[in-house]
C-alpha cells in the first residue's frame, strides 16, 4: 500500500478514515458478528454488499481482520480481529464517549459507549483480552469478566425501558 506521508496521524486515517471500515470493525468488536452475512444484514447503518465486500478486503490487507474457515460450514468464512483491531478498543471508546457527548444519540445505542467511558481503561483492558480469547483463541481473561455479555446486557436492558409504557 502506498500512504502520502509518513505522518503516524496520517497513516492511521489512511487505513481507517472511511466510515465503513471503523463501522465494519465496530460490529465486530461490540456486536461479535463475524461473517460477512451477519455484519450485511445486522448492520444498523444498512452497508451495501459492494461496499462490505470491499471494506473487508482493505481491512484484511491492511492487517486489521483475518478470515479463516469456519469449522462448522464448509464454504464459509468467519472472521476475526486481528491483535492490531483489539488495540483499536481505547480509541473506540473514546470515539463513542465523544459521540455521547457531543452528538444526539439515542439512548439504547449510547449505552454501551457511556459503560465504556465509565469503566475507563480497566475495562478497556478486560475488554481487549476477551477478544483476544474469541478472535484470537488465547486463554480466558483471568478475571472471567464478559464486558462483551455486561454490555450486551446493558442494551437489551435499555431496549426492554425503551418498550415499556411511560407512567406519565
């Protein structure tokens, strides 16, 4: 790959400067989707197949998501994050902390970013090494912690408020 400059700032929008690919990687971090049907049809922001398809070959090339056989389908692949995306874990954090901030979100999609900005790097680094265990097939995290299950839980739980009929 050819990059203008050598500007570590540059460098790094390079490779995640379009909007599709931190979307792809964020479903995969906080959504454990990890095929290409499950990222085209779960997709809140609705990514087309050609787009998709091209996001994941960048990130593939570029290092960040690695596609392996899938033991339990032939012709499918599933894909994982590679340790170079789970580093991207702080950023994503403070990406979605900003976005709560500064930005109108609705609650049951900024819940997850505030647990993230709230756990700080503790749970950052709990987060990152569960990760690795899924994508990666290292050892379970010592501290037996799912952020991955806490946040998933958070949302189902903002869902379930979001349903319920107000008591005005």
């Amino acid at each position: 790959m050819d990059y203008r400059s050598g500007c570590p700032i540059n460098l790094s929008i390079e490779v995640l400067g379009d909007r599709w690919s931190i979307i792809v990687l964020r479903d995969m971090m906080f959504g454990n989707r990890r095929s290409y049907r499950d990222l085209l049809v779960n997709s809140e922001e609705g990514i087309a197949t050609n787009i998709l398809a091209a996001r994941l070959k960048h990130l593939d090339a570029t290092g960040l998501i690695e596609a392996v056989d899938d033991p339990t389908h032939k012709q499918r692949k599933r894909l994982n994050l590679t340790d170079k995306a789970i580093a991207l874990v702080p950023i994503m954090a403070q990406l979605g902390a900003w976005g709560v901030q500064f930005m109108p979100c609705t609650p049951e999609l900024a819940i997850r970013a505030k647990l993230l900005a709230d756990g700080g790097p503790a749970m950052w680094e709990d987060f990152m090494a569960e990760l690795r265990h899924i994508h990666r097939k290292t050892p379970i995290p010592a501290s037996g912690r799912s952020v991955l299950a806490e946040l998933s839980d958070a949302y189902q739980r903002e869902l379930a408020a979001l349903k319920r009929p107000s008591m005005t």
